[in-house]
C-alpha cells in the first residue's frame, strides 16, 4: 500500500518538478545549435538517444513553435514519469516499447504520423542496450516513407547518473550543444545499413 501511494504521489510531484528542472537548465545555459536553419514543413521523426532526453523539448522547439509531435514512451513506470514530464512542453505520446507493447507502438506511431503528427524515439529505449539502435525506428521509417533527424545533445558540463543509459544533467552555468542533422531518408536501405547509419550518426561527437 505505501508503495502505490508513493507511486501515486510521485506521478503529480516529480513531472512537475522535472518540467521546472528542464526550464531552469535551459535558462542558465546557453544553448549552440549545430543545425540545419530549417527542416522544412514536411514531417519527421526526430531520435536521440535515451540518456540524452532531458532537453530534446528544445531541439524539437528550435523547427515546430507549435508542437505537433509525439513521443514514443515506454509503458514501465518510469515512462510515465517521462511522459507527463514532456506533457509540460506541448508534447504528445505514444505508450510503447521495443520490449513492452512494441507491436501496440508500431501500429499507434504509423497512424499518428499519417495524421501529421512527427514523432520522437529513443532508439536504444527503454533499456537498452545503451547505443543499440532498435529495429523500430528502421520499421516507422520505412513503413511511413518520412525521414529522419538525428540529434546529439552535449552539454559541455554534466552530472552522469549511473544508470543502464549514463542518462546525462546538465550542470548550469555551461554550454549545451546540439548537433542536429539533415532530413535522413531510410526508405530504400536494408535495415542493418540502416541502424549502422542511425548508430555513427549519434555518435559522431563522442
């Protein structure tokens, strides 16, 4: 009982918290964008990998002033954490993973994005392994012909929690460099070239 009223507590206090944490951060760092000035109209699925999420909401922000995104967001209980946390922002979601309801996640992200939806993934989420790109993103990408946009988030100062992602806070009073690519079409290569290039892309800047 006490652990489902945690729980309960923690699902109305800690998104709240963390939406304030990600705009505080964002204030006091100043953010470079390594990026393309515009992506166009056309829709996208932008990916980063999961222990970069924190401040992806800017990324996304700097081609959409008004959203029309949504993020696919694991079912466990942290995802839903993540997902009332990004709620803030003007962010939509799709429950889902590659290892919990990942058919469910498919089906739902196809047909958001043929409502003009874009859409976010973590391509090693939600458990890894750490910076192994998943056959989802390669599925929605091909099956729904729209192109890609890789994103590395690096703030030059950080704390590094010591979880399966090395999921990364930045420390304020730094620099956050985005390193954002061009539009990316997948829609006639074979998956493994295809998670070859997702994977290099990401970790152009290590």
């Amino acid at each position: 009982m006490l652990k489902k009223t945690l729980r309960y507590l923690a699902i109305f206090i800690v998104p709240l918290l963390g939406s304030l944490l990600i705009r505080l951060l964002s204030l006091t760092n100043k953010k470079v964008f390594h990026a393309p000035e515009s992506l166009g109209e056309q829709q996208f699925i932008m990916a980063c990998w999961h222990g970069q999420l924190l401040m992806i909401p800017y990324a996304y922000k700097k081609y959409r002033k008004i959203p029309k995104v949504k993020l696919l967001i694991s079912e466990h209980f942290d995802g839903n954490l993540i997902a009332k946390t990004l709620n803030y922002f003007g962010f939509e979601t799709i429950r889902g993973s590659s290892t919990r309801g990942g058919a469910k996640a498919l089906i739902g992200s196809i047909k958001e994005i043929k409502k003009g939806y874009d859409l976010g993934i973590t391509p090693d989420g939600p458990k890894g392994p750490r910076h192994e790109v998943h056959d989802g993103i390669v599925l929605m990408a091909q099956k729904t012909k729209v192109k890609i946009v890789l994103v590395e988030i690096k703030p030059s100062k950080f704390w590094q929690i010591n979880s399966w992602d090395r999921f990364i806070i930045p420390k304020p009073f730094g620099i956050i460099n985005y390193y954002i690519s061009d539009l990316i079409d997948l829609s006639q290569m074979e998956m493994q070239v295809t998670k070859e290039i997702i994977q290099k892309g990401l970790l152009k800047h290590e």
